[in-house]
C-alpha cells in the first residue's frame, strides 16, 4: 500500500479557487506557506530568503510598478509547458497565493470605499440614484406643545413657557390641561404669585374651590398687594358663603372690584341673616325660600347655605330632598379643610345636620358617628348634644327591636319601635318597622297607617309599599 501523503490546506480546498487562497493567505495558524513533502525532505531545493516568499500573509508586499521585474504573460494560444522538476512547485504556490489575495484585498478595499462613497458623497449621489439633500429642521416650541391627552409633553422648558401653554389651554376650555402645565411651572418656580393665582383659576372651574382658596392664599402670601389673586380669593369666598372674609378681600382688590360685586356681597349678607331669624322662629318655609335667594346672589357652593336648607326640608317632611341636598352641599367634605376655611362652629353644624339627615334615612350608624363628632368640635351646644341623644336612641330602638322581631316576639319588638317613635316621631324606617310588627298581630289597619305615615315622608319607599299592598289584602 501507498504510504498516506500530508495534503496541505492550499491542497484541499484548491489553491485556484478562490476560497482557498483567501483561506490560505489569512489563516492566523499559517506562518508560511506549507510546502510538499518532497520540499521538506529536500531543504537544499528551496528557494532563498531574497525570493518572492511571504513570510507573514497578513502583511503582503506592495505591488511593484517596475515592468522588468514582472513576469511575462504567457501567450494564450500556445499551451503551457510542464515543468520537469518539482523545485518551481512552492514558487507556483506562493505565487498564485499572493495574487489571489492581492486580488481579494483590492476587492474588498474597493467595495469598502464604495459604500462609504454611498453613505458620506458629498454631491448626494448614490451609484445613478441623486439624493436630494434634506432641509435641515430647526427646533422649534411649538413642535412640543403637545395637548396633555396622555401624549408625551417636552417638560424642560422656562415657567414662563409653561404659563403660557397653560394659558392656551384655559382659553379653549381644556381646565385640566392647564391645570398640568399651571403645576409644572410651579414646580419649577414655586415663588412666583401669577403661577398659583392662575392654577386657583383652573380649579375653581374644575369645581374644586377648597383648593382654588388655598392656592390664593398661598399666591397672596408670597405677594400681600396681588390685587388680581384678591379678587379672585374674593369671588371664591363669596360662593363659600364666607361673606365678611369676600368684602375684605374686595376692599384690597383696587381696580378688579365692581359695584355688583359689592352688591352681591350685601345681598348674600342680607340673606343669612334672615335665614338666621326663620330657623330661631322655625319658620322652615321662609328660611327655605331665603337660601334659594342667597344661592342666586352668588352663594352656589356655600355648605352652610345647604346645612340651612337641608335643616328647612327635614323639618318641612321632605326627607328625600333632605339627603339629596345635603349629599349636594358636602360633596367634598374633609374636617379638617372645613375647619380651617369656616370655623369650629359652622363644621360642628354642618355634621350636626349630617346627623340628623342619617337618622331620617335609616343611617343610623352614621348619624351616631356625625353627631359624636360634632359634639367633640362644639361641646358646649345643647343642639348638638341633643342630636346626639337622639341618634343613639334611635339606633338602640331599631337594634332591640330587630332582635325581637326575629324572635318572633312581636308585641315586644312593637313597643320600642313605639319608644324610638317618641324620640323621633317622623322616623320612615321605624314605622315601616312597627307596621311589620302589626302586621304579624293582625292589626292590619293601624299597620297600613304607619305605611302610609312612611310613605308620605318617603315616596320611594319600597318596602312600606308592598307591606301596606299587603295589609289591604288581608283587609279585602
């Protein structure tokens, strides 16, 4: 058998093509070129160092211009002699290596320069392709004032920017953009009055006056004379109801106040204190009417104007319009901003009212907790400790009767529906109650009264409805 011959790289993937040599000449294993066997055997064959041999691929000699040293091409008709001896074999090698990689050097040389000629020409020329150049776009305010509808707003821009976007978007009604912008330009100056005078403006038409009167007053803390922010804290005041605090403002607000604003503020004044003669005289009719007239003038927000007329409907059997008023009246209501702005006083009645409304609706637990809280503000008021009598008792009633009811003790659970009665005579929920307890003792006639009782203090009743259905059925 033969014996195995080493085949060198060049060899097996072909020195001609043109994987080969770019294999060949750009191996980082290769430090010469690999040489037959019969070379290796014989070293006194090889060429000398002088010779075109490269020992380092990755650094290829410069291509010579002189013509004399370049070999001769050979003819293309005539066939090409074989050599006879092996000596010219690592020549032809090194040879046709060196000239393939020249060749792919060049190829990838000029294929690098010509997409950097694409990417960087100066003429704007890509191959037949002529790029217009573009425009150069300059930045501009207006690109980033967005609306704020959950789109991205360029934030980093001067107060004064921010007031005015915000100002924009005052002007087309959008309060709760503006409100964005009012609070940016805060955040990045909070010392400047105009930022919270115009974010006061934003939330008293977003319908929240608490905290419009507290942003005037902090733009009138940072400057006493801002005549704008005093009127502005004067309307806020005069719809609160807080009328002796809206003249004072008024008299500060130089050039902003008018005659009518004056007026109103009189106006309002005169209406209170009538309200304040009917509820002494419980005259509900005309302490009703005299709220009505104190919300045209301009007290539309007042709590203590809705505590008066709750206070008038409760006492006039319209228990419904009661609770929607006063649900109206105190939307927003927090302790301690009710406090701050009207006083221990005016809160201790607003809850002591609250109270009263809960006990006529069948809260009976929430009127317990008004009423001991408005007995912790004002402990000194007989009213309000008398509500607050009231309010445990009642919820006791309805508690002891219940129990008994469910325990088939009816006649029992009748007698403290009757005590819970004394102490509030005009209670819906309790009457319904003791017409269920005579219903169950067949006392179906006095049973329809109390239904009837319930319903005209409650048209919506439900329940003393269908008990009263079915007490006249048992009556036939």
């Amino acid at each position: 058998m033969a014996k195995s011959k080493k085949i060198s790289t060049g060899q097996l993937f072909g020195c001609e093509s043109l994987l080969g040599c770019i294999f060949q000449s750009w191996s980082p294993r290769r430090r010469k070129p690999s040489l037959p066997e019969k070379d290796h055997r014989a070293k006194d064959n090889l060429p000398s160092k002088s010779s075109t041999t490269v020992t380092n691929p990755k650094i290829l000699p410069r291509k010579s211009t002189d013509t004399s040293s370049q070999p001769k091409k050979s003819d293309p008709q005539k066939p090409q002699q074989k050599q006879k001896s092996d000596e010219n074999l690592p020549r032809k090698s090194s040879d046709s290596a060196r000239k393939s990689s020249d060749s792919a050097r060049k190829s990838i040389s000029s294929g690098s320069s010509r997409t950097e000629s694409k990417r960087f020409s100066l003429n704007g020329v890509m191959g037949n392709i002529i790029v217009k150049p573009q425009p150069a776009v300059k930045a501009d305010v207006t690109q980033t004032r967005r609306r704020w509808e959950g789109k991205p707003v360029n934030y980093r821009l001067d107060p004064e920017t921010l007031k005015k976007m915000g100002n924009e978007e005052y002007c087309r009604g959008r309060f709760g953009d503006a409100l964005v912008f009012y609070e940016r330009a805060i955040s990045a100056d909070p010392k400047t009055p105009t930022y919270w005078s115009n974010k006061s403006a934003a939330l008293i038409s977003l319908g929240r006056l608490l905290e419009a009167s507290d942003a005037c007053e902090e733009a009138l803390r940072l400057n006493p004379t801002y005549e704008r922010a005093h009127q502005r804290l004067a309307s806020l005041q005069l719809r609160l109801g807080e009328v002796e605090k809206a003249m004072s403002h008024y008299n500060e607000a130089g050039k902003y106040t008018e005659t009518k604003h004056i007026e109103q503020v009189e106006d309002v004044i005169k209406c209170l204190r009538r309200c304040d003669e009917a509820r002494r005289s419980k005259e509900w009719n005309v302490a009703l009417k005299e709220t009505l007239f104190a919300m045209s003038y301009g007290a539309d927000s007042s709590p203590r104007v809705y505590a008066l007329q709750t206070e008038a409907l409760l006492h006039l059997q319209r228990h419904e319009e009661a609770y929607s008023v006063y649900q109206k009246g105190t939307k927003r209501f927090e302790i301690d901003s009710f406090i701050k702005i009207f006083g221990l006083s005016i809160t201790s009645y607003l809850l002591m009212v609250g109270a009263q409304v809960y006990i006529a609706v069948g809260r009976f637990e929430d009127a317990v907790t008004a009423s001991r809280q408005a007995a912790r503000l004002d402990p000194s008021s007989e009213e309000v400790n008398a509500v607050a009598r009231k309010a445990r008792a009642v919820a006791s009633a309805r508690l002891s009767g219940n129990l008994l009811f469910n325990a088939s003790k009816f006649e029992g659970a009748c007698v403290v529906y009757t005590e819970g009665l004394e102490k509030d005579p005009y209670n819906a929920l309790l009457l319904c109650n003791r017409a269920a307890s005579r219903f169950k003792l067949g006392l179906f006639v006095k049973a329809i009264e109390d239904c009837t009782l319930a319903l005209s203090l409650q048209p919506s009743y439900r329940k003393a409805r269908r008990r009263r259905a079915d007490s006249y059925a048992k009556c036939k």
